[in-house]
C-alpha cells in the first residue's frame, strides 16, 4: 500500500513539474540550471524531478546543486555533501555568514526574512554569474505563490506574486520555479517516503507569528470549510482579465 502511494505521489509531481516547464517554457536544450538547495522538503524534492526529467533525455541540460551555508549556530555542514556526493551530482557549497548579518541587522520582534531573502539572492546570482548558468531554479511551490499574492494583497496593496519564471532586474538571469504546480501536501507526502535529510532553518523558520503563517493558516481554515478552494485560487491566478481592474496603467479609462 505504502508502495503504491509513493509511486503515485512521484506520478503526480513529476507530472506537475512536466506541465510547468511546458506552459512556461522553463528549460531548454544547452541550458545549466542551478538549482538552490537549502536543505528543505520543497528544493530536495526539485532536485530529485530535475534528475528524473534530465534522465529521461527529452531535454537535454546540465543541473548543478548550490547550497548557501549561511553559517547558523549548529548548521551541519556535512549532510548536503554527504547527500549529493551519494548522488554523484555536480554542486557547490558556498559559504557566507550571513546569518550573523541578519541576527545584527533585524530589529527585535521584527520579521528577518525580507534581508536574509535579499542576501541570499544576491549571493546566488553572483554564483550563476561565476558558474555560467543559464538558469537559477527556486524550490517555490503553488501554495508559496497563493501566499504570496495574499501578502501582497493585505500588507502592501499590490496584486502581484511570485512568477513561474521571470528575468533579473539586471537583465543577467532567468529564475524559474519548477515546483509552481505542485501542492505542498503531495510535497510533504514524497519527502516523508523519500527520507531526504532535513535540515532546520534556524532563521526565518525559527519565528513565531509570521503574517506567511497566519495566511497559510487562514488558507487551511477555507479549505476545510469549502475542499479545493485553493485550487479555484490558483486557477484564477492563471486566469486574468485585466480590463476589469482598476489599474490606470493598464486601461485608459478616460478614453473610453
């Protein structure tokens, strides 16, 4: 039975990301794609799909996995290498403490991601730069972009979330997100008969009380009340009519 769940939660993910990469055109022949692992259910199970659609030569690129040591107090710096050198895959740890910066920079009973998120980009770009990658792929998955077009909706007043695939503001890197199909559940689900080794995140997953939180909170409230509400929201991410919001930028309304 265990079995059997397991091949079919690999079915479905494998069949997600396919259907990203196709919608999005995500990856194409000749690219090298860094892919960020941070050590987490959502990057070890990206890195797994990547090798298995690379395996399947329809594609053909090269995957490189990029680690951030960020030095948190108690970080064991021997588990991702010990992990992909078992994978024989290609990688690089790359070590900064950033940690340090983070804990001294962020005022108390304030929010650390927003910094660490900006060091940590900048640092990866600079990696793709050095290693000649083509692509920078992100371990985001579909309720992580649902979350984040709350976020923006409630906290900033912004219609706007985390795009499938979108270029640098500097114009010298395409980041995709393979994961943008893919439900966290089915993800928790493949990592727990995959047995991948977890590690931590002493930073930002250390913090109680994060408005992510208290938005996948109220996420999970609806879905018991109304099954697959988070499916109708993700289709209507999907399914834009701009002419019928309010932005001026968009609709010359005095024209009409």
């Amino acid at each position: 039975m265990a079995e059997f769940e397991e091949i079919k939660v690999t079915k479905k993910l494998r069949k997600a990301v396919w259907t990203a990469i196709d919608d999005f055109g995500m990856i194409v022949d000749g690219d090298k794609i860094m892919v960020c692992l941070s050590g987490g259910k959502d990057s070890y199970t990206m890195l797994d799909i990547l090798i298995h659609i690379q395996k399947t030569n329809k594609i053909k690129f090269t995957i490189i996995a990029v680690n951030l040591n960020q030095k948190q107090p108690g970080f064991p710096d021997h588990i991702l290498p010990d992990y992909l050198d078992a994978l024989n895959v290609d990688y690089r740890i790359i070590d900064r403490d950033t940690y340090s910066i983070v804990i001294d920079k962020t005022p108390e009973n304030k929010t650390m991601c927003t910094l660490c998120s900006r060091l940590r980009r900048g640092t990866l770009y600079t990696a793709a730069e050095d290693l000649d990658c083509t692509k920078i792929a992100l371990g985001h998955h579909r309720e992580d972009i649902i979350e984040t077009m709350f976020l923006n909706m409630f906290f900033s007043g912004k219609l706007e979330t985390m795009p499938p695939k979108y270029r640098t503001d500097d114009a010298k890197h395409v980041v995709i997100r393979p994961l943008a199909y893919c439900k966290e559940k089915d993800i928790i689900e493949f990592s727990n008969f995959k047995e991948f080794p977890i590690i931590p995140c002493n930073l930002c997953g250390s913090q109680e009380n994060m408005q992510r939180q208290n938005i996948k909170n109220m996420l999970l409230d609806w879905e018991k009340t109304y099954p697959d509400r988070t499916e109708v929201i993700f289709n209507s991410i999907k399914n834009v009519s701009p002419t019928h919001l309010l932005d001026t930028d968009l609709n010359d309304f005095k024209s009409i």
